[in-house]
C-alpha cells in the first residue's frame, strides 16, 4: 500500500469536520483530537481502511482497537451491555470510559478492528471536535492513540505531525487534549475488570458498581512482546521515550532530566540537564495532562537518563504510575 502523499492539518471549523467525514468516508485516515489524547481515526466498518491504520501506526495487528460512537444508542448496535456497564455508561459517557463488552450480532465493525475476538471495546468521547466528526461521519470510528506504536500517546497536534507526518492523510488541530492520558478500560463481561487504569479514576468508577473492581487475570498485566496477549492492550513497551527512566528518585545525577512533580525540588535538582514539572501545586489531575507532552520534551533533552520523581497513586495517579512504569519497561537495557 503506498502512504498519502501529504498531510494535511486543519482547524476545528465546520468546513473542517466536513473534510474528515468526507476523508474517512473514503477510507482515509483522520487524525482527531479526544478530550483524552489525539487518536488516528478510520472508518471502523471498512477493513481496508482499518488495515491502512494499522499499517500508518506500525501496530501488531493483534492489538485490537477501540470503535468510538456519538452516543449510548449508538453503541447498542455493537456491543451488548449488562447491569453494570449500563451503569457506567451512563454514569461516565461522553467522557474517558471505555468498556470492553461482548460484541453484538450484527455489530458491522470489522473483524480486524476487533483482532478476531468475540469482544469489542467501545466509547463515546466528551471532545466537542470528536463528537462533531463522529456525528458528520454517522458511523462508528476506531481511533487508536495517534503515534507510532511503541511511542507515547499525542496530546496536541504537533506530536502527531512528528510522529505520523506524510503516513496520515489529515490531522484535525484542535489545541492541547484536556485529560492528557488515555481512557479507562473496564471489561464487564462477568465480573467488571479494570484492564487500563486511565482518565476515569479506579475510586469513582468503583463508587458507580458500589463495589471493588475484581483483580485482572495475572496474564493481563504480565502480557508482553510478540505473543498474542491474553487480554490485548497491555503491551508492556506501548509507552516508550527512547531515553531510559528512572522512578521514584529522591536524588538526580548530574547530566540527567528531571520530571518533577509539586513543589519540592530532589537533591541534586540544580545539575539536571533539564526540568520539568507535570505539576508544581502537586495536582494530579494537571500532571495527567502535562505526563505525554513533558516526557516527550525530556525524551528530546538526548540526557542520558530521565529521573522521575514519586507520583501518589491516588486519583488518576494509578494511571499516570502505570504509564510511567510501561515507559521504564519499554526500554531494553
Ligand atoms: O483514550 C483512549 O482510549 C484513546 C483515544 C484516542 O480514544 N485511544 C486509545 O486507543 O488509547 P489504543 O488503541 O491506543 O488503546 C486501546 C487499548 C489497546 O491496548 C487494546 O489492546 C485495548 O484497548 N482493547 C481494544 N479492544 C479490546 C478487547 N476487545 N479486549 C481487551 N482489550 C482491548
Ligand atoms: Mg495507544
């Protein structure tokens, strides 16, 4: 298959939301600002344009993806709720949720979106410039994060052009995303499983079951490299700056980058290559926004190490301390 020719990046106005329902009608690819980060976006019923998607991204076409609906009734039609994901959905749709459900009959999304499974993963996004293009398009999309596989996700459009320039056939430039990590991914198919913990912190999803999430199958967490996961996604490279990390530091070694969070410098702080803090009040929910954008421009300072301060783990940290954690994994020593 040969790549576009050119890239072309558009504002958010109307004629520019036309132009991607019209691309992605031709099975083009449109990459699109989520209030979580960009996705690269492709008509999720057109397995030709699922597989150019694939192809853009470099991702193992076992990795399944995520169909992104306008609404509720919309994803009726693909996946089949219970108690509990009825539940979530209206609790936590449009917005950072996804749900990984059995797939309907009749769901006309592709098999190779869905890697084969019986199980399909679905979200409606809360992002005015996603609802709009999915509203335009009429049908389901399915958007993976809009980097290369194995690179951190985009939360503005520059990371996507540095990623996917002339691989992509538009970018939608809607600004910076506001969540800045990727949505929550919970598989109701029995007991609710927090397979990606993500924009929708684990305490309130759990607030909405009234009851604890159960513990994923070891495997799911394990799954790494070239096999076929056991629950996909959870790839343990998926999240890698090229520069190696280091958590948890209380100290930095002259030379390194220093990602920091709240108001207390590490010792050694003033001999860092460069700094930069996700959240100088200590705020989580900013962190979360600044995490891909400041790994990113650490990743570019070409230190030979990045060091990373403690992040609580409360909130949306359990997301933030698991994309970190995949960062580190992502590189071989
Ligand atoms: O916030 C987000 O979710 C962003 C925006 C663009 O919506 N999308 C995103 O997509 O992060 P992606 O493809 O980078 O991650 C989706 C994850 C993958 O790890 C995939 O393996 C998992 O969802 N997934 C998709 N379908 C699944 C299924 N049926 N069972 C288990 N995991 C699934
Ligand atoms: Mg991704």
């Amino acid at each position: 298959m040969t790549a576009p020719p050119a890239t072309r990046v558009l504002g958010i106005d109307r004629a520019a939301i036309e132009a991607a329902a019209r691309c992605l009608a031709a099975g083009g690819l449109v990459a699109f600002p989520t209030e979580t980060v960009y996705g690269l976006g492709a008509d999720a019923t057109d397995g030709r344009a699922v597989a150019r998607l694939y192809e853009a991204k470099g991702r193992p076409a076992f990795n399944p993806l995520i169909a992104h609906v306008s609404d509720v009734a919309a994803a009726r039609k693909l996946a089949h709720f219970d108690a509990d994901a009825a539940r979530l959905a209206e609790k936590f749709w449009p917005g950072p949720l996804t749900l990984v459900l059995p797939k309907a009959e009749g769901c006309l999304v592709a098999d190779l979106a869905t890697a084969g499974l019986d199980t399909i993963a679905v979200r409606v996004p809360k992002h005015p410039v996603a609802q709009n293009i999915l509203k335009a398009f009429g049908k389901p999309i399915v958007a993976p994060s809009a980097n290369r596989s194995g690179h951190v996700s985009p939360t503005n459009a520059a990371h996507v052009l540095a990623d996917l320039r002339g691989r992509v056939d538009l970018i939608i430039d809607g600004g910076a995303t506001p969540v800045g990590i990727e949505s929550s991914i919970v598989a109701c198919l029995g007991e609710p499983i927090l397979l990606r913990p993500g924009g929708v912190p684990r305490e309130d999803i759990e607030r909405t079951l009234g009851r604890p999430l159960a513990q994923p199958p070891r495997a799911v967490e394990a799954a790494a490299g070239d096999a076929a996961p056991a629950a996909p996604g959870m790839l343990a490279a998926h999240y890698a700056p090229h520069t190696p990390l280091r958590l948890d530091v209380a100290a930095v070694a002259p030379g390194e980058a220093l990602l920091a969070f709240g108001p207390q410098m590490p010792a050694g702080a003033g001999q860092a290559a460069r700094v930069l803090n996700l959240s100088p009040r200590g705020d989580l929910v900013e962190a979360a926004a600044n995490l891909f954008s400041h790994l990113r421009d650490l990743d570019a300072a070409a230190a030979p190490c990045i060091a990373v301060m403690p992040v609580p783990g409360n909130g949306l940290g359990e997301a933030i301390n698991d994309r970190l954690r995949r960062a580190r994994r992502g590189v071989t020593p």
